[in-house]
C-alpha cells in the first residue's frame, strides 16, 4: 500500500481483509508492506507527509486486523535491496511495455494536478516486481493476490521475470568449452542446435572469441525457441553427450510470480467512480460517524431517478452495491429486500435508502475504529512492529539479491579461479 493518506473501506475489501484470512492459513508465508517509495512516483514534490501517512497505514493495516504474529509487516524504504533489485530489473525492462500499462495512460489521463511525467512514475511497474519476487525462493511457488483487474500487473512481473531468468539463468561455462579435450563436443553443439558448419575441422581447438561466439548464437536459438523448449532439447542431448554436462547451466534467480485471485467485491466511490484518494471519493477506515453520515448523504444514485416519485434500479447505484457490504443479514435482516423493493417501486427515497446504509457502515466500521483508536494513543508499539518487521524482512531479501548478484556478475566463480 502506498503512503498517500490513510486507508479506506475500498481498500479493506479489495485487499486487506483477504490479506486477514491468508495470514491464518498454514499454506502461506505472509509479507505485507507499506511502500513508502511507490508514493514518490506520484507525490516526490512534497514528501513531507510520507513518514506520517506510513504510520497511519500500518495503524490500518493492524487495525484491521494483519497480525505481525502471522505476518511479516514493515517498511519498503528499510529494505534497501528492494532498490537494488528494482535497478537490476529495470536494465532488461523494454519501454515500450511500461508504455502499454493501461493505467499508466488512464493516470496520466485524469490526473491533472501531478506532474507524472517522470521515470519514476513510468518505472514502478518494475519497482512493484522487485518488491514482488524478493520474497520468492527457489523450488518454491509465489503468489500475488490479487483482484481480476489486477492481475495484468502480476502478468507484467511473471514476463519480466521470464526475461530476466533468461539473460541471467543461462550461463555459460566458457572455462570448459576452451579446454582441448572438448572442443569435439562444442563442434557437435554447435552443428546441433545452431545449425551452421562446425569450425572444429578449420581450428582444431576453440579460442576465447570463438566460444563466445558459439555461446552467443547458442543464447540467441534459446531465445527464439523459449528458454524452456530449448532446455527440453538440450537436457536428453546432454546426456548422450556427457562431455557438454559443463557447458551450459539453467538456473531462476528469480522465481516467476503467479496470482491468487481473491473475491474483491464492487464498492465504487461516493461519486461512482473507482474509489480512490485521488478522486477525494472515499470513507476512510478512520472516518468518524458524523462525517460518515455527511458523506453519504451526496452519495450518487441512479442516474435515471431524478424525482422522489421515479422508480429505479438498484443493480446500477452505487449506494446498494454499499448496501450489500454493509447490511448484511447477520447486521440487519431484511434490509436489502426493503431497498429493491422501495426502490424499484419509488416506496422509498434514496435519502432514506442513503441513511440506512450510512447507520450500517457505522455499525461495521466501529470495531476496526476502536482497534485503530488503540493504536493511534500508542504510536510506538505500531512503530516498533513495522521496525521489527523489516528486519526480519530484510534477512530474506539479503538472499535473494545474493543469488541475484550472483547470476549477473559470478563473482563466487571469479574469486574461485584466481
């Protein structure tokens, strides 16, 4: 969640109370964090209010009820391999697919008062998949999750990392391939998956520019056939081949992200469209009752009931798809037949139907309020969770930019032929 102000109720149940019910399932490693540098993609202009909007978020998230007992809660800019690996990652990242992000052009469309205009605004898509995989191991599986119109951004991480594994998973052991005794098999490997004459018969042995050569064109046959088609070739070859075994390796630094799609219920904003702090149409999980009340009242409604006497339709008014959040049978049993039918009869007003909702949200909000109240009269015990949370986070992280690292630049291999 980025720091941009406190949370609100769309974000409790497109997120945070699914967030909630995976902590408590055995299946999952849980980490959840508040990302203080994605708000300077948008709001670098004045950051003064970052380090306080970061401590309402995780007063949200606890309030809502993320335990740092079965969830790893911290800080972004407090695990600084995050920017390692976002720099990395954005060496191999093409233009043109950060260009494509759809909401990257519907932000910059309707957003008129921030100057998007920057590398950073166009980059967090990479900045995301680094936060993303740094908590990935290999051998075992990484889910996002995430609502349906979400998942295109977890689809940009997987090919993103699909295509850093390619350039950095597929090494070449260039030591093996010069020595004498080999250069039988680097011919063979070479007629084989390049298809072109072997310069073994011309050479007799390989030099250092030959099998960079070969490993080249070797690496350019993996890409057009895809990395895991050429290893399902490569590996049956190897081993009627055993001479070739040092050749090539295939590792994934980084483990491919999928999605775990979680039921995110409509709730637009008090004027219909996606809520949003940005559109300033939004009840905060801090909201007092008052302001709810108030709020609500200018909610939109269906556009076609512009006289109290005209019927409407609740499928397409916004106040009833609050209605199914808040009055629920368990908190107020009948109240939904009685919108659709006041409603679609004109039985009622949409002030009356406005008011019965707001009672409710007020009935639901009340406990996370009081949780939240707790937590803002103690500040430094949401702190220290947040503080403790990133170190644990970073143990994990400083894993993952090992291996990284490792994959790129082979120091360890460096170091051992010296």
């Amino acid at each position: 969640m980025r720091p941009t102000g406190r949370l609100h109720i769309g974000h409790y149940f497109g997120a945070l109370q699914n967030w909630v019910k995976l902590q408590s399932d055995p299946a999952y490693e849980c980490f959840y964090f508040v990302a203080d540098w994605h708000a300077l993609t948008s709001d670098y202009a004045d950051t003064s209010a970052i380090a306080e909007n970061s401590l309402q978020i995780t007063i949200d998230f606890l309030a809502s009820g993320l335990d740092p007992a079965k969830s790893t809660i911290f800080l972004q800019s407090q695990v600084p391999e995050h920017a390692e690996l976002h720099l990395l990652l954005s060496m191999v990242t093409p233009l043109g697919w950060l260009e494509r992000i759809p909401t990257y052009k519907e932000q910059l469309d309707q957003i008129k008062n921030k100057d998007l205009h920057t590398y950073g605004f166009l980059g967090y898509p990479t900045l995301q998949t680094a936060d993303i995989v740094m908590y990935s191991q290999p051998g075992k599986g990484l889910l996002v999750p995430v609502g349906e119109d979400q998942v295109s951004h977890v689809e940009f991480s997987r090919e993103l990392v699909r295509k850093f594994n390619f350039h950095f998973g597929m090494n070449f052991g260039l030591v093996e391939m010069l020595k004498p005794e080999n250069a039988m098999a680097v011919s063979v490997m070479r007629e084989t998956f390049v298809g072109k004459p072997s310069l073994f018969a011309q050479v007799g042995r390989y030099g250092l520019e030959q099998v960079q050569q070969i490993a080249a064109e070797m690496r350019q046959r993996a890409m057009e056939d895809g990395l895991e088609n050429f290893y399902e070739k490569f590996m049956p070859w190897v081993g009627s081949n055993k001479a070739a075994e040092k050749f090539i390796s295939f590792e994934t630094p980084l483990v491919e992200p999928g999605h775990l799609l979680t039921p995110t219920p409509r709730i637009p904003g008090l004027d219909g469209r996606k809520m949003s702090k940005s559109y300033n149409n939004a009840i905060t999980l801090s909201e007092s009752d008052d302001d709810i009340r108030k709020k609500t009242k200018v909610m939109v409604t269906d556009p076609a009931r512009k006289r109290r006497t005209d019927p409407g339709n609740p499928d397409v008014c916004p106040v009833y798809d609050w209605h199914k959040l808040f009055s629920t049978p368990e908190r107020d049993p009948s109240r939904l037949d009685w919108v659709r039918t006041g409603c679609t009869t004109a039985g009622i007003g949409c002030i009356e139907c406005k008011s019965a909702m707001a009672e409710n949200l007020i009935k639901w909000i009340a406990p996370v309020r009081e949780r939240r109240l707790n937590y803002e009269a103690h500040p430094k015990k949401a702190l220290e969770i947040l503080d403790q949370g990133s170190t644990k986070a970073r143990e994990y992280a400083k894993q993952t930019i090992e291996r990284v690292r490792d994959s790129i630049f082979h120091w360890p291999q460096k170091h051992a032929s010296l």
